[in-house]
C-alpha cells in the first residue's frame, strides 16, 4: 500500500474530522477548529493517503512566539495503525516546522502515542494534572532539535 504525506486539500477537512471524531471524541476538535486551522496553518496540516486518495490519517502543527514548534495533534485511523504512518506524519511535520524545540501534549495514559512519541525522541518534561482546566491530565513532551531522529 503506498501512502502520501502531503499538504491537505481543503475538501478533506470533513474526512479529517470523522477520523478526529472518532479517535478523539468527547475532546475532539469541532469541525470549525478545524477550519480555522486550515486557514491559519495550512502549511502545517498534513494528511496521509492512500493511492485512493482516502485519508487515513492527519497531524496539525504550529509555532508559537517564542519559535517553538507544536505538534498539535495527530492521529491515524485505527485500522490503519501500526503501519508507520503516524510516525510518518509525524516526522513530516517536525521536518517542515524547522526549529529547535517541538512540543506536544498527551494523555498519561495513551501508551501508544507516547511510545511513538519517545522512539522519535521525545522526552517527558512535566506532567500537570488540570491541564485544561477540566481535570485532563497532560504529559508535555519535547523533542530538541540534537535530539531528532
């Protein structure tokens, strides 16, 4: 099966939304996050496709004010996972945000995203336990730039 990682095309934001939907729901993003994302970040909103042109995975990222980048989320359709398109995507985005430090947020207890996480060199930096003031907990993860595999 050959997958795509490329830029995503604004008629694929409502498949992106099914997939954030389902791997995400009760905290997914609406669709117009989504959207908004789109128009801000487009060149840092990548898909994954199949030959199809189906869309079986997505990962949104972003730089803050400090040059920092975020990998704001990411995710695969389940029945896809396990294929390396996650980590695809992910390295795809690191690549394009281009800084020294890239963070991201997870929950303690998602041990699939963080063993992605950490064999792409991510660390745990802190864990806050209200971090979105609705009692989620949240690891946040960093990747140094020296660090980057």
């Amino acid at each position: 099966m050959k997958i795509d990682i490329r830029k995503i095309e604004k008629n694929e934001l409502k498949k992106v939304f099914e997939i954030e939907k389902k791997e995400f729901e009760p905290m997914n993003y609406p669709l117009f996050v989504l959207k908004q994302y789109y128009d801000l970040f487009s060149d840092l909103f990548l898909v994954a496709v199949n030959e199809n042109k189906d869309v079986l995975g997505y990962a949104i990222g972003g730089i803050n004010n400090n040059n920092e980048g975020w990998l704001l989320t990411v995710a695969t359709k389940q029945e896809y996972r396990g294929k390396g398109i996650g980590r695809n995507l992910c390295t795809s985005l690191i690549d394009l945000l281009n800084v020294s430090a890239v963070y991201l947020t997870t929950h303690p207890d998602n041990f699939g995203a963080i063993h992605l996480y950490k064999n792409l060199g991510f660390k745990v930096m802190s864990t806050q336990e209200n971090y979105y003031g609705d009692n989620s907990p949240r690891h946040i993860m960093k990747l140094d730039s020296s660090s980057q595999k």
